[in-house]
C-alpha cells in the first residue's frame, strides 16, 4: 500500500508543479477551454496565494511529504496530511464553483488525486491495525 500512496503522490506532485507553471505563466493559459476551464482565470486569482506563496507550492511540498511519510510507513502522519490536503481541496474546490465559477484541469486533477489517496491511506490504517 506504500508504494501505491508514494506513487500517487508523486503523481500529484507533477500536477502542483503544472499548477505552478502556469501560475508564474504570462501568456495566454493553454488550458484554456471556454468561460467554466481555465487554468490562467484560477492560478492567477486571488485565491492562488497565501501570504505571497503560490498554492501549488503547498501542494508540491505536501505531495512530497505524504510520498516520504508513506514509504516509511508512518500512516498516522500520512492520515493526518491527506485528511488535511482532502479538506484544503474541498475548499479550493468551493471557491472554483462558487466565487472564481472558473475550474483549473490541474485542480481537479490534484483533487482527485488527493481524494484516491485517502480512500488508501484509511485502507493502509485499518490493515495496519489488524
């Protein structure tokens, strides 16, 4: 379950570092669809920054701890990140629909991610119980 947990992390740490590309990008977004798909509209709002530092830095950062912590197979700490992680993207996720009404593929992308990953990291926790 450790490498199934590293390797979608590391998948999600590849979608953060296009999420982060395309928030330092300053030409047109080339995941720019129509009004409701546009990475450029989302990673440039004010949403995409906390005190100054990109979200998708947090993500890569996160992605690559939850990698570590896996493979040394501290679930509790992996739990603890993922749990985390999941309710950051619901949030993220709300303000895509509700105030931006804009989506970013590498958003909802990572929240699929995210969410696979905790469905294994509960797995990897209810087996290392028993």
């Amino acid at each position: 379950m450790r490498y199934l947990i590293a390797v979608l992390a590391l998948a999600g740490l590849l979608v953060s570092c296009f999420a982060l590309r395309e928030h330092f990008r300053t030409e047109a977004s080339p995941c720019s669809i129509n009004e409701h798909w546009d990475c450029g509209v989302v990673n440039h709002s004010p949403f995409a920054e906390i005190a100054g530092v990109p979200v998708a830095v947090f993500g890569i950062l996160g992605y690559a701890a939850i990698a570590g912590f896996a493979l040394a197979r501290r679930w509790w700490i992996v739990l603890l990140l993922v749990t985390g992680a999941v309710g950051f993207s619901i949030y993220l996720t709300y303000i895509e629909a509700r105030v931006l009404e804009t989506y970013c593929i590498w958003c909802v992308t990572s929240a699929g991610i995210i969410a696979l990953t905790e469905i294994a990291t509960i797995v990897a926790v209810v087996r290392r119980q028993n």
